[in-house]
C-alpha cells in the first residue's frame, strides 16, 4: 500500500493509501494475539514481532503526520507545449 499510494497523483491519495496500512497493521495485530493463544510461536518470537510492529506503526504516524503538514505535491509527468 505504501509503495502503490507514493506513485499516485497527490499526497491526499498517499494519505488514504497509507490509512490501509493502519487496517493491515490490525489485521497482523489479531493474528499475533491468536499465535499467541494458540502457542504457534516457538520462545520470545511473539514478543519480537510485537515489538517490530509498535516501531513501524510509529513510523507510519509520523509519516502521515509529516504528509498533512506539507503542502500537497502533485507527481504529474512534464507537459511540453
């Protein structure tokens, strides 16, 4: 998602592409919590996973915060005329 929404025409369409992270960032979030119940995870594995995902969906709100503040940037190719 983050790959396809920088490729759009303005950074409004970036924003709504990265708020689908937000939704894969849950969807990953209920499957540690069912690893977990379910012991499918060896050690401390969980635990790390857990971790890796706080730090990304931190990075991805500061990257949405950075976008809101800037002034909308369109990635138009150059007209001749």
């Amino acid at each position: 998602n983050i790959a396809e929404g920088s490729r759009r025409s303005s950074r409004k369409d970036f924003r709504n592409f990265l708020t689908n992270v937000y939704g894969s960032g849950a969807e990953l979030e209920t499957q540690l919590i069912i690893c977990k119940k379910l012991n499918l995870l060896q050690g401390n594995a969980t635990d790390i996973v857990e971790s890796l995902l706080e730090e990304v969906m931190r990075m991805l709100n500061k990257l949405v915060s950075n976008l809101q503040k800037s002034v909308s940037t369109h990635y138009s190719l150059p007209t001749t005329n």
